[in-house]
C-alpha cells in the first residue's frame, strides 16, 4: 500500500471510530472500502477505455480485412469478453488483493484445466469457426460440397455451420469437419467450367458431333464466349466414343449451374435426334451354342413321406 492509500485508509479508519466501531475493526473496514473503490474507479475506467479506444481499433481491423458482418459480431464479442476478463485482473491488482488475485488464479486455472478435458470437441469446433471467420473459406449464399454432402450455407457461428441441402434438408455441421476435410466451393470465383461427355457410336461421325456440341453452346446465353467452349475426346469406351464438352459459366450459382447443363444437354441431344447421330446405350454380345437332350426332362421322383 503506497503512502498515499494509507493516509485514505486511515482517514475512513477514523471516521469508523468515531460513530463508535472498534479500531481493529475501523482500519479493516477502512483497508477494504479503500480497496473497493479503487477497484470500482479501475475497472470503471478500463471499461471506458474499452469503448472508446480498444473496440474502435479492432472493428477498424475487421474492416480493413473485408468481413462480413456475421463473422464481425462473434469476433467482437469474443475480443470483449477477453477484455473485461483482463480489466478485472488489472483493477484487482491495482486494489491491492494481490493474495486474492492469485487465489482467483490459481482456482481459473484449474478449471481451465478441468474445462479443457470435458470441453475439447466444443473448443475444437470454437477454434474452427475463427479459422472459418478469418480465412474466408465460404461465406452465408455460398454453395458449397465436402465429403458426400453439398448445400448453400445459410449461417455461420463460432461453433456450427448450417447448410441448406438442395432437398431442403438443414444441416447442423460442426465447423472442425469444414476445416479438416476439404470444402469445395464452386461459386467462390466470377464464373465456373462445366464438363460434360456426350457419348455417339463408333461409325457416327465425329468431327459433326463435335461440331453441334460447340454450335449449341455458343447459342446458349448462358455460356461464356470467353473463355470460348471446347470439345476433346476423352474416352473409347465399351460401346461409345466419348466426347467432352467444356464451357463456362458467368456468376455461378446451383441454380444456374442445373439450369444451364440441362438446357444444353436437351439441345444437344435434339441436334444429334436430327442429324442421325446415335447415343448408343452399353449392350452385350452373348455367342455359344446350346445342347437338347432327347427324352424326358426329368423323371417323377417318390413321395417323401413313402
């Protein structure tokens, strides 16, 4: 205690016993209420601070950072939280209770401790989400596939993600499975590559198939012209030549993406209708001979129970 706090103390001491408290009473009773208020003017004063200075810098972090507003909130939550907890050490120090500081610590740590091992799923999947809230892999509107499951994202928290299934399903996904598999997300760029292979016969004509593929994208509005559309062949297969089609997408979206295939798909295979050109189905020749027995087929067999 410097000089200055034990002339304060001593001064509440003497006014204690003059309204008649005991003097081993008085002094601590005036130790502790000197105590309270200078923790009370500490943390008081700290909270300001925080408001005023140390949540305005971090929110200009969060913008310099480009975040969404979803992944902000948590953020800064998160950060106050912190910051109250660092307060109130502070102005416990400052009051004077330092044996009641170590104490508090000693007990925080154990149950840190103790906290760590019940909670390690929950602090594993917390982790994820500032992993997720930083780095950006997706965001809310996002389509999104991992494992065997695709989606469009509708919420993202420190703990879980939820993902809207293309059945209308939700999804209620822990965010560590977003972290340590691998996402895709197809819609994270300007525009997508859709690959497709039309299958045509053996003895249909290549060169003409090839060339309706490319006629019927670049008649597609929704196929870029640049980059412009492409056709290899890909495959000899059992019973098919296999043609791949490439084309793009601009601003890609699920419902864009089906849309798209299929109305190219449908025209394409109306041109191939038109010009003769045949998508053969997979069949099998079975060669061989069969051999009849003359005679009855087989003989009448007794009753069991005979």
């Amino acid at each position: 205690m410097t000089p200055l706090q034990g002339g304060v103390s001593g001064a509440f001491a003497r006014v204690l016993e003059s309204v008649g408290v005991p003097a081993e009473i008085a002094a601590s009773a005036g130790d502790a209420i000197l105590g309270g208020a200078i923790f009370v003017a500490v943390l008081v004063a700290l909270y300001v601070i925080g408001k005023r200075a140390v949540l305005p810098v971090f929110n200009g972090v969060l913008n310099a950072r480009g975040l969404d507003r979803h992944a902000k909130v948590p953020l800064r939550k998160l950060l106050w939280i912190v910051y109250l907890f660092v307060a109130i050490t502070v102005a416990f120090g400052v009051a004077g209770y330092n044996g009641f500081l170590r104490s508090l610590a000693t007990i925080a740590a154990a149950a840190t401790l103790a906290i760590g091992f019940a909670m390690q799923d929950v602090l594993k999947n917390f982790v994820a989400g500032v992993f997720i809230f930083t780095e950006k892999p997706f965001k809310i509107g996002d389509w999104i596939e991992w494992d065997d499951n695709a989606g469009v994202v509708e919420d993202i928290s420190l703990r879980i993600t939820r993902v809207r299934t293309f059945d209308n399903e939700l999804l209620t996904v822990p965010n560590s499975q977003l972290t340590d598999d691998v996402v895709k997300n197809p819609v994270d760029a300007d525009k997508l590559r859709l690959k497709f292979v039309f299958g045509i016969g053996y003895d249909d004509d290549i060169e003409a198939a090839t060339d309706i593929i490319l006629e019927e994208a670049r008649a597609h509005d929704g196929i870029m012209d640049t980059p412009e559309p492409s056709v290899r062949l890909t495959e000899l297969g059992d019973s098919s030549v296999g043609l791949q089609s490439r084309i793009w997408i601009r601003e890609p979206s699920r419902g864009d993406f089906v849309k798209t295939r299929g109305e190219y798909v449908q025209r394409v295979k109306q041109r191939f209708d038109e010009e003769g050109i045949d998508i053969p189905y997979p069949h099998r020749t079975l060669t061989g001979g069969i051999d009849v027995a003359e005679g009855p087929v087989a003989a009448e067999q007794p009753d069991a129970g005979v």
